[in-house]
C-alpha cells in the first residue's frame, strides 16, 4: 500500500497528516489548493487499483455515491487518477467518532436520541437511492463539533442491482492506525448482521441489524477471537434481559425485529421504526437509563417518535447526579427566544450560582434553577453584555451604546458610562467597573463619572475579557490580535501602571476560581490549570474540563461563567447560531432555499436576482455566492482575516464587502463578482465601518461607522474622491442598515433617536426632509425593486409600508406580512434577509425544518454543571 508523507501532491490536493488505515485503503487529510477546502483523500491498495474489474466497478459505484446529498452523509467527490494513484476524494469531517464518544461513557439519552434520529435520517435516504453501506459501526460514525452526525465510509457500499454477487471478503476488515489487522476485525465483526458474517449476499436488512447493534453501551456479540464474534453473531439471542423492565412491550418487539437473524423476519426499511413508533401513544415517553452497562436502545429508538420529540427537546431538562456531588442538567431555550448575539459575552451566573441572565429577543431575563420559566427584566430592553454585582443584588449591561445598572429585585436602569461598546465587564469589591472597549481597557466607578483609563488601545491587539486577580493589582484579559481570527493569548495589565505581560498563547476569557485554579477556553474546550495569583503564571499543566464551548470565532466570546460557589454554566456549541437559508413568500408560505447548514448572515441579492452574496461565519469567515436556482455556490473572498457585508454595484459586476487590511484597520474592498481579479482597496480605517449601499449611479457608497463619542453614524464615500467622507446622520444615537430606494431619491435607515430602534426616511442626497415609518421600533429596511414597498423587521415579522409616487414622501401605516422564528431579533449592522426581484424573501431561519430530524436547528442549550468545583479538584490536583 502506497504511503504518503504530509507535503505530498496528489494533482491539486495537498496531504497534511495521515488520519486512518481501512481496508479499503490508507485516508489522509489533504489541502484543495483550488478550491481552498480541507479534504479526505483514501489513496485505494495497489490490488485494488491494478485490477480493472474492481476498479471499474469502484467507478460505477463512485457514481451512485456521489449522488447522495444528505446534510448526516460525509459527500464523495469523486474517484481520481493522478501518477498512477487511484484514490477517493470525500468530505473532511473533523470531530470524533461515534466509537470514540461510547469509550468516554455512556451517552446520555439526548445524546442517544439525536443521534439515532441522524442515523435513521442518513440510511433512509442512502437506502431509497438504492444504496448499502455495509460496514455501520461507530468507527464509521462521526460526530461533529456541533453535533452533526455523518456516515462516513460508504466504501463497502453496493448498488442493489449488483445483489447476488459474491462479497468481497477482502473489503470487509477494517485496521487500525498502525495496521494490525485482529483489533478491528474484532470491531467490525460485532457489527456484522449475521448474513453478512456467513459470507452470504447483503441488503439494506444488513444495515438494519448493524444500526441497532452497534448503538448499544456494551457490544451484545462478543469473543476472544473473530471467528468466536461471528459464531455468536450467527447463533446467539442478544441478552434481552439487560433492557430496563420498564420498557414497552411494543417498543421491545421493534427491538427483536430489528435483531432477527433470519433478514426475511428483520425489518425491512429503516423508515418503518419511525412509523411503528408513530403509531404509540404521543404520552408514552423513554424510561431513563439506569446504569452504563444497560442497552441504550430504548432512549436510541424513541429518537425517533416525532410526536414526543418536540417536548423533550423544548421542556425536559434531564437531573444527571454523581457520586461525588456534581450535577448536570441542560435548559433549553424555546424556538421564541433568540439569543442577542453581538459578539460579546450574553450571559452572566449570579455569584450564588442560583440564576442565570441572558440576553434574548431584544431584552434581558432572568432564570432561576430552580423555576421552571425565565422572566424579562424591566428596564433592560436592547441590552446585552450583562454581569453581576459582587453581592448579586445589581445587575450590570450594555443597551444603545451606553453602560448600565440595575437593581435585581426592580427599579429604574441608570447609566453609569457611554462606552459606545465593550468587550467584557467586571464588577469589583471596590464597586468599581473595570470593562474593555475599543478605547482600552478603563475603569468607572459603579455609581457613575468620568471613566479612567488603565492602558489605552493597541495597534496590534484588543484587550477582551477582562478579570480581577485578588489583591486589586492586576487584570487578567484575551490578548486577541487586531482583525485576525487565529485566537487570542492571555495576559495580565498592571491596573497601575498599565503595564502588560504576555502569560501563554492560545486561550480566551480567563477566570480564577477560589480553589486555586484558572479556567479559560482553548478551541472550544474550556480548561482548567493550577494558577499562583502572585507570580501571575500557570503551576500545572492544563486539563480539559468540558468540551463544546461556544466560542464566537471573530472576537473569541467564549460562551461560559462560573459561580463564586462552583456553578459552571456554558453555552452548548450544538446550538448557537447554525440556521439555514429560507425562501419565503408575501402570504407566508416557506420553503427550504438550500439544505446546507451554516452561520450565515449578511443575505445581499444581486441587481438581477439570480445570484446571492452571503457571508459564511464557518470556517475562514468569508463572502460566498450562491445562484439563485442552480444553488451552486462559489466562494469569492480567501482573506485569513474576517471577510463581511457584501453589497453589490448597480450593474452586478462587483461587491464591496469589509475586511481587515492589517492587524489594527480595517478597510472597503471591491472584488469583481466572478471572482476574475485581484480585490482593491478603496478605503481603510481604524473604526468599525460597514457597507450599507451603493448608490444607483455606482458613484458612491453608504457606510455606517462606528465613533467612540457618537456610537454608529451614516457617511457618503464619493468613489472618485480623496476618501474624505461626507455626513449623513451623525449623531448621539445609532443611525445604520441605510438602505437607498431604486430611484436614489429616498434614504432608509434605523435610528435610536427616539429612545428605540425606528426607521426613518429622509431625501437623497439633500437631506432636507425626514419621515418617521415605522410605528412600533424597527430594524434592517429594505426596498422592492420597484420603490413603491419598504419593508422592515419588527421583532419576528417582517412590516410593509405603500410608498407613494407623488414628489413628496407618504407611507401608509405599517402592516404586517408575516411571522415567524427567524433569526436574530435585535438591532446590529447585518442584513438578515433580502427581496429578490419577484417579491420573495430570501430569510435566515434558526428553527425551520428540512424535515423531522432537524426540526430543532440552532435551539440554544445551556448546559449546567452544579458543584463542577469538585470535578476541577480531582481532574487538576494543586501541586
């Protein structure tokens, strides 16, 4: 078998690490130089590749592989040729495997019914293609970061009309990493279904078997040697008197159906365990699992009831104690609550670790544990960024650009500085506020004043999160490099002096914990090291505490808090703020515009309507173009710096979009549509700056820009000129999401004037007139293509104002069109959704459904760890 070393070229495809061995052949991670996407490459034995036969019957099934596009199915690309090699291109999916997560310890029965119900979702689908995978164990099971499941390795896969013919043993084992062949024949043969195992002609029953078998805590066919594995396999009952007693008598026949040795008595379609299940009682819910050694086949399978799913993911938090105290339990947040994600942090745990504030639908709540509902906050409407007092009698937060406090038994909110924006906050014993800003790092007494600087702003790096160390002499903080997404260092700033020291690379958010430790995030694992306060430096190695931290990938807000007390709670990377592209209508009606699953924002159609600029927050954070009814996509931008806010020119040959131009500026570059030339600087700044539209004569852009002393403000930028700007709205309120009717004449835009976000219009360019259109706060205007409707988002409907022809500006009163849970509810600088030229609405939706399996998309998880201290004592010893 060939080997390749990393540095290595296949064609375009550049190999960076080996990451398996199977019988099929070696599997590498490779670079696609043209394309700029990580891959897997499974470079195919050399008996495999000299023997025409197979190799053309590989070829044929490459075909019909290819052709499943299933979001819980790792994509085949293709079979290719290069130097002689044969291998297959396929999908790189990072995260772990299935059998990887089993040796961890049981799955909890969330955990098992989602998987199950991607499981059921990916073998239907690749079954009605005429599709068998052949070779289901949970080393072929992955499972995202984000939870996703894929099946991977559909190399085994036969088409049905090639059923009858003789398997191909010598595709059948599997091997580990170092090639020693026994261990994983051993994994593969538990799985087998017993046809398979004889040697016999297989069909999508052999799926059936596997699938149920394979999702058990504890192999049920087991043996010293292989051949013991198959004879048990072949010949033994599974040891039905490891199912909990107080399983159902209908679910346990499922059971014993899925599991008959003889595949004409097996069910037949995988589909059919939902539809069995469908038919039970929708009260009948999943007894809980009692032990690690007990099946998981009743939590698995009720995975897939439809009707008993909606309230176990939206109402049931699962109480998971353990022997040394700790306990876990999840809140899940309903589809009506969206969480305001600014980039910043948007929770905060009291210090008695009883009640958690966070920030959704425009407005802060307050969740105790031990109450079953959160309550909004009075007077905390638009805020964000909240942290609480030391006694946790206040609540401090941001709303329109201004710090605030208030108390958490009522009252009115009081303004205590106009920072304009922060990254971060903590309230001292002193009652003083420490808080990073675009300015630096700065304190304010509680009570209100001047705000004092403790070191101003860098060239090369922000200072984000920032916390006490006892003794009132320094700040701990993310160093985070300015526009670049590469992740921060921690370090200390001398509250004095405002000295700095670098104290390790790689990590986010520092806080200290009373037992001694420091906890903070690296690549969305929180962690925890043994920490000497007084010489500010790690005393022992870091060690993983919990994984799937959210952490937003362009300012590292990393989604966690920890109690006084030992109350750890953080916000699960299984939800965040995934959602998919949606095509609805003027009446209502949606449908799914592309099934991809991404963290997509800033929706800009093309002046033509038959292509879509959007930016993709996975991966690199860049600009893509899909065509509107081919649904290919094409990604434009390939900077290593955040890429964002596409708007097209008025002939559709170029965008301008947002991007950093060094580690401290960021700039306005224009990039031709089909992606033919270089991008061009037009104009760079060291302020926050967002494009917001193009004028219709394609000779100047509007911007929004953010000044420390005004918050977000409207400029023209004349393309032909010297890059001065000229005023639209510059102000003490936020003016942005400036949106110019198709005739030029009319500027849209959202403003906090009022005391809330409202759309005005006022003329272009004179600005002389100025009307009020919204009636009830709005956010994101956008214009048909024919001026005569402005549309507005109000909360979760999307609002339309009649706009007169007449010389003068009239609008009708706002009536709504439609409602639903969209994404994202509060004010910020991206467009959400778009009208394309036939009056349809291109939305993000969080919440709407592919089908069943993903119903839930982007549900917002909390997960809740009371007493976690002790965990951090055993898994990280003081030395």
């Amino acid at each position: 078998m060939m080997s390749l070393t990393p540095g290595a070229r296949l064609a375009h495809y550049e190999i960076t690490e080996l990451v398996g061995v199977g019988g099929m052949g070696e599997v590498y991670r490779a670079r696609d130089t043209k394309l700029g996407r990580d891959v897997a490459i499974k470079v195919l034995p050399e008996a495999v590749a000299s023997s025409k036969e197979r190799l053309g019957r590989l070829e044929r099934e490459a075909k019909l592989l290819a052709s499943l596009n299933h979001a819980n199915i790792a994509t085949l690309h293709g079979l290719e040729e290069s130097d002689g090699v044969h291998y297959f291109v396929m999908e790189f999916v990072s995260g772990e495997t299935l059998a990887a997560r089993i040796e961890r310890g049981p799955l909890t029965p969330d955990e098992a019914r989602d998987i199950a119900r991607q499981l059921v979702d990916a073998l239907e689908a690749a079954h009605e293609n005429g599709v068998i995978h052949r070779d289901l164990k949970p080393a072929n099971i992955k499972i995202t970061t984000d939870d996703n499941v894929k099946v991977l390795d559909f190399g085994l896969a036969k088409s049905f009309a090639e059923e009858g013919t003789e398997v191909d043993s010598s595709l059948s084992p599997t091997r580990t990493r170092d090639g020693s062949e026994a261990g994983v024949i051993l994994g593969t043969a538990a799985y087998m279904s017993p046809e398979q195992a004889r040697g016999r002609p297989v069909d999508k029953r052999s799926d059936i078997f596997s699938f149920v078998e394979m999702l058990s805590a504890k192999k049920t066919f087991e043996g010293e040697m292989v051949s013991d594995i198959l004879a048990s396999v072949i010949k033994l009952a599974p040891e039905w008197s490891r199912l909990p007693a107080s399983t159902p008598l209908s679910l346990e026949r499922l059971l014993h159906r899925c599991l008959e040795k003889d595949p004409r008595k097996r069910l037949r379609d995988i589909g059919d365990a939902r539809l069995d299940l469908e038919a039970e009682d929708a009260a009948v819910t999943a007894p809980r699992l009692r032990g690690p050694n007990k099946l998981l086949w009743i939590g698995l399978a009720t995975g897939v009831v439809v009707g008993v799913t909606a309230a176990i993911l939206l109402s049931r938090s699962e109480i998971r104690p353990s022997s040394s105290g700790v306990t876990r339990f999840d809140i899940v947040l309903p589809p009506s609550e969206r969480l305001n994600r600014l980039s910043r942090n948007i929770f905060a745990l009291s210090p008695d670790g009883t009640t958690l504030v966070y920030g959704a639908n425009s407005q802060l709540y307050a969740r105790r544990f031990d109450e079953s509902d959160a309550h909004s906050i009075p007077g905390t409407e638009n805020g964000w960024a909240p942290f609480f007092s030391p006694d946790g009698t206040w609540l401090g937060f941001m709303a329109r650009g201004e710090l605030r406090k208030i108390a958490l038994d009522g009252g009115q909110a009081s303004t205590i500085s106009r920072p304009g924006t922060i990254y971060g906050a903590v309230w001292s014993e002193d009652d003083d506020i420490v808080f990073a800003a675009p300015g630096g790092l700065l304190r304010v007494s509680a009570a209100g004043g001047e705000s004092e600087q403790i070191r101003g702003a860098d060239r090369e790096f922000s200072l984000r999160f920032p916390e006490l160390v006892p003794g009132g002499k320094w700040v701990l903080a993310s160093f985070r490099p300015s526009g670049f997404n590469s992740g921060s260092n921690v370090g200390a700033v001398s509250i004095e002096t405002g000295e700095i020291r670098t104290l390790f690379r790689g990590g986010e958010a520092p806080r200290l914990l009373a037992t001694g430790h420091l906890a903070f995030v690296r690549e969305s694992q929180l962690v925890v090291a043994p920490f000497d306060v007084e010489r500010l430096e790690m005393t022992g190695a870091p060690t993983p505490a919990a994984d799937g931290v959210e952490v937003h990938p362009a300012t590292g807000a990393a989604q966690f808090a920890i109690s006084g007390n030992g109350t750890l709670v953080y916000l699960g990377s299984e939800g965040g703020e995934r959602n998919r592209l949606v095509w609805v209508e003027p009446d209502g009606t949606s449908s799914i515009f592309t099934g991809e699953v991404g963290y997509f924002r800033d929706v800009r159609f093309s002046p033509d309507g038959e292509r879509v600029a959007i930016q993709d927050r996975a991966g690199d954070l860049d600009v893509w173009i899909y065509g509107v009814e081919r649904k290919d996509k094409t990604r434009l931008t390939f900077s290593p710096q955040l890429d964002e806010v596409p708007v097209w020119s008025p002939d559709g040959n170029d965008i301008v979009h947002t991007g950093w131009t060094s580690s401290s500026t960021r700039g306005l570059w224009r990039t031709a549509a089909d992606g033919s030339d270089e991008p061009e600087l037009l104009w760079e700044s060291e302020r926050h700056v967002h494009v917001s539209d193009w004028t219709p004569n394609g000779t100047a852009l509007i911007i929004d820009v953010y000044n420390a002393d005004t918050s977000w403000d409207l400029y023209l930028l004349p393309l032909d000129g010297d890059g001065s700007l000229d005023v639209i709205a510059e102000s003490p309120f936020e003016e942005r999401n400036a949106r110019l009717s198709p005739n030029g004449k009319w500027l849209a835009y959202a403003s906090t004037e009022s005391g809330r976000e409202e759309i005005y219009v006022r003329s272009f360019p004179a600005l002389d007139v100025k009307r009020t259109v919204s009636t009830n706060g709005g956010v994101q205007p956008i214009w048909s293509r024919d001026g005569s409707t402005l549309f507005y988002r109000d909360g979760q409907a999307v609002m339309a104002v009649s706009i007169s022809a007449s010389s003068d500006f009239e609008a009708s009163v706002p009536r709504p069109m439609f409602e639903d849970v969209f994404d994202r509810t509060q004010a910020d600088n991206h467009t959400l959704y778009d009208v394309a030229p036939d009056g349809r609405f291109l939305m993000l939706s969080r919440q709407h459904a592919q089908d069943e399996t993903d119903r839930y998309l982007g549900l917002d998880r909390y997960h809740v760890v009371v007493n976690w201290i002790e965990e951090v004592r055993q898994r990280a010893p003081l030395p």
